[in-house]
C-alpha cells in the first residue's frame, strides 16, 4: 500500500484532499460538504468553549455520517504581563481614539488551549469524532494514545523536521507539514525560538524522508497541479484552507470575500500583531501602521488577540475593515468562488489530469 492509499484508508475518504480547519471561517456546514463530496472536511474548536464544541461536533454529524476532523489548538498558556498589556493598549490608542472609541482597561486570555486541562480532551473522548488534528504542539503521548484506543485517528501540524519528529514520537498518525506560504496562524511550537519558515515544498521533502508517518502537505495549494507536486516530492495528501474561503459554506464575511477576490489578494504578510503569533492574512493596518521596530512588544497569545477583536470591531462600526484578520496564503489570487463540493470534485478531477497526463 502506497502512502496516499494509506491516507486514504486511514481516513476512510476518497480523495487526498483535506479542508483546513480555520476557526472562525470553517463550519459545520462546509465540513460536512467537503466531507460528503469524498474529502476529509474540518471544523476548528480551538477558540471554542466546550459546550460550544460540542454544538459545533454535532451540527457537522446532523449533515454528514461521513469522517471529518476536529482541530485543537495545543499552544502554551498565556502568561500575562500587565505592563506589556499597557504598553499594547496605548500604542493602539490613537487607531481606537480615530474610530470614537477607547481602548479597554485590561486584556485577557480569551480563550484557553488544549493542553489547559482535561476537560475537551475527555469530550472529545466521549463524542469520538473520526479524526482529531492539533495545532501549535502536541498533546503528551498518553492524550494521543487515549484518543487513539478510542478509535480516533489523530494529526499533527509541523513547520520544521524537528516538530515533526516530535510529533512521530507522540505517536500521531500521520503529520501535517505546514510551509510558510500557508494562510492562518503558523503552526510553530514555540514562537519565542524563532520560525525557520521552510516553504511547503522543502518541508515536506525533508520530513517525507525522516518519517514513518504519512505527510500530508499544507500552504500554498489551491488546485489539483499544486495537490500533485506535493505528493511528487512525497506527501501522500494535501490540505487546503484558503481554497475554501470563497465557498458559499465558510463564514467568510462580504468584506472578507470582496478583499480576496481583489488585487489585495496578491499581497500577504505574516504578523504577530493582530494574535500574538505569527499568522499569515492579506495585508491590513496592523502590517502597515502597527507592526514596526518601533512597536512595543505584542502581548501573548492570545491576549493581543482581545485588543485586536475589539480594535475590529470599533473599526467595524464605522464601515472599515482597515484591521480584520483576514486570514490568507500565499495562493490566495488562485482562490474560486465555488460551492464546497463542486470545488472537491474540480480538484480531484485536476489531480486526475496531472496524474493522467
């Protein structure tokens, strides 16, 4: 059995195509279409309560009995620093005060990761949902081996042969080798070391040849041509997010579909300012107006986060989208306004030809 036959009966789907998680975009109702049209769709809880989670989990199962994978984020705690926090707020003081609006008092850590506690990994259990993906580290082998004995096939993101080899010795399934051009927020374990920012390309040659596990390829990729290059080099499937941003299913908000369906979509950028971790979107006001070396030090993760959603949303009272995270990979001018399982076919039909050719 070669890798991709591996993936795909790992799997249990029909084609080497996953649609990314992207909390916020991603829905239960896009998963569901990915996931019906013969590919692994994915739903992103990390930003999500559990109650909330579960809503999430069962709303996709309402639409779908097929596979579809559930993502986690699995990043260290936040550790407040209030003068840090000050220092952010009124650096952003001036871009609420030109929208009539002050900055809160005090941030806080809206949401908490995986690792936090127990309790989403002991839902997760009891729901048992096909496939569980983490992203930002890796949960100790015994969570992964937990969820495994309960029938769930797990995956894990990596930007670098080291974090992947971390996540082999975790005893995750199969491992998702995120290059830099990816869209959203990178996947790099500990953002204080640095990102080496391997493009997907590298990143899955490298990893290919050091792992045991199945590599599935992820940043850049937009149609079935970019799917087979990646498994040229050895990736036995590849995931796609910002493919999927235009289909009527994601959550993608006018302003959001208007600016990638625009020449905006030519130009992104990674940033910590907007979350606190490195994240690629379309270029905004944070890259351009708050992000410099005169810029004092962005609060954690996810704590920059709470200023730049309510930033958003003072700017979004007034009509502007100048500080959205519009999320975004470097392929994004490549991205078709397609419904969910119109786009899998089209990109497996693609595969096909390339494959065919």
């Amino acid at each position: 059995m070669n890798r991709t036959d591996e993936v795909l009966h790992l799997l249990k789907i029909q084609y080497p195509i996953i649609q990314a998680p992207m909390a916020g975009v991603s829905t239960p109702r896009l998963a569901a279409a990915v996931s019906e049209a013969g590919a692994l769709g994915s739903i992103g809880i990390g930003a999500s309560s559990v109650d909330k989670a579960c809503e999430m989990i069962a709303a996709t199962r309402a639409l779908t009995g097929r596979p579809f994978n559930v993502n986690v984020f699995c990043h260290r705690p936040a550790t407040a620093n209030s003068a840090r926090e000050t220092a952010w707020l009124a650096h952003l003081r001036p871009w609420f005060e030109s929208f009539g609006a002050t900055p809160p008092a005090a941030l806080g850590e809206i949401y908490k990761g995986f690792l936090a506690d127990r309790c989403a990994l002991e839902m997760l259990l009891q729901e048992r949902p096909a496939v569980v993906s983490f992203h930002f580290g890796v949960p100790p082998s015994d969570w992964v081996r937990e969820l495994r004995e309960a029938g769930v096939v797990t995956l894990g993101c990596a930007t670098t042969p080291e974090e992947a080899a971390q996540i082999e010795a975790a005893g995750v399934d199969a491992i998702i080798a995120q290059g830099a051009e990816a869209g959203g927020h990178r996947g790099v374990f500990d953002p204080a070391q640095g990102d080496a920012q391997f493009g997907t390309l590298a990143l899955v040659r490298l990893i290919a040849r050091q792992t045991q596990r199945p590599v599935i390829a992820a940043g850049g990729i937009m149609d079935g041509r970019g799917i087979a290059a990646a498994m040229q080099l050895g990736a036995a499937a590849a995931q796609l997010g910002t493919a999927f941003i235009l289909c009527p299913e994601s959550a993608a908000d006018v302003s959001y579909r208007t600016a990638l369906s625009s020449q905006r979509a030519r130009h992104t950028a990674i940033t910590a300012a907007i979350s606190g971790r490195p994240a690629r979107g379309l270029v905004n006001r944070f890259v351009t107006d708050l992000s410099g070396p005169t810029s004092p030090p962005v609060p954690d993760y996810p704590i920059a986060y709470d200023a730049a959603k309510r930033l958003h949303a003072a700017a979004s009272a007034q009509g502007s989208s100048d500080f959205a995270a519009h999320w975004a990979g470097q392929g994004a001018p490549l991205a078709r306004a397609l419904p969910a399982a119109e786009l899998v076919a089209t990109l497996a039909q693609e595969l096909n030809d390339v494959r065919t050719m």
